[in-house]
C-alpha cells in the first residue's frame, strides 16, 4: 500500500538513478517493460511514461480512479488497476489506448472533488441528459449537488426535456 511506497520512495528513487546511468546513459529506458524493472515503477507510470517520452504506445496507464469508474461503468469487472488495464485493453480498439489515461484521470478527479464545477459542466454541454446519467453512475448525487447550487430548476428541466 501507500505507506509501504512512502518508506521506500527515496530507496526507490536511488536505485532507480543509479541504474539510469549504470544501463541506460541517464536516459529513460524506451519501452515500458524495461521501465518496470526500474525500482518503483509499475505498468501505471510505464506505459503513460512510454507514451508521452517516447510517443509510444503498448498498454494503458490505469490509475485508482480509472479502476473505480470503469467498474462503476461496468467497463471491467476488476479487483485492481492492474486487472482493470487487461480487462480494458482486451476490447478497447487499441487507436484509443493512448487517449484513455488522459481522459479520464482528470474526468475522475473532478467528478470526486470539484463537484460543483463538473455539475455545471454537464449542464451546459451538448448532451446534459446524458452526461447527467453518466455522472450519477460514477457516484456524483445531482439533486444532493443540485440543491445545494440552486440548479434545482437547471436539473429538472434537462431531466424532462429527454422525456
């Protein structure tokens, strides 16, 4: 877990230097499978390491937050971000791997701790209806956030305009 990682970041970080320069002249390795025998460097960071550095592409960066929605999505039906990353590069075409991290890190971040922003995202883009569904199943409570705005009026008139 997270503590364990804390522990062992600066160990992490020495030996992972020392075999940049030792194997790798300083650089970074260029694909994620030699990233990985990095110390302290998982699929997450090498593949999403491996696309922006060297604009390549062999696997999806799957963080905490991708987990959680893509199972709230009923995308993957995982226990963790590693099983997540197989399960969604089993079906997803491989044009959009590298857009997925991207995507919806962000996306998950705001719709967990800028709920105010997200909601008026939703309710003013092309298809509000939608987007609503969309983040209610990903766990944001509309009319709880709603109410809490004043957008009751907002929420309601999407909601029955799709009717």
């Amino acid at each position: 877990g997270k503590v364990g990682f804390h522990n062992n970041k600066t160990k992490y970080i020495k030996g992972a230097v020392e075999m940049l320069i030792e194997e790798y002249h300083g650089d970074i390795p260029e694909s994620a499978q030699d990233m990985m025998k990095l110390p302290g460097v998982g699929p997450k960071m090498a593949f999403i390491i491996e696309n922006v550095a060297w604009n390549k592409t062999t696997g999806i960066g799957v963080d905490t937050h991708m987990h959680r929605m893509f199972n709230e999505l009923g995308w993957v039906s995982s226990k963790n971000p590693e099983q997540t990353r197989k399960q969604l590069e089993a079906w997803l075409p491989f044009e959009h791997w590298s857009s997925v991290n991207y995507l919806w890190v962000g996306f998950g971040q705001e719709v967990q701790q800028f709920k105010p922003k997200m909601l008026q995202k939703v309710l003013n883009c092309s298809r509000p209806a939608d987007a609503l569904h969309l983040v209610k199943k990903l766990g944001l409570d509309y009319h709880k956030e709603g109410k809490r705005l004043g957008l009751e009026k907002e929420i309601l008139l999407v909601l029955n305009s799709k009717a």
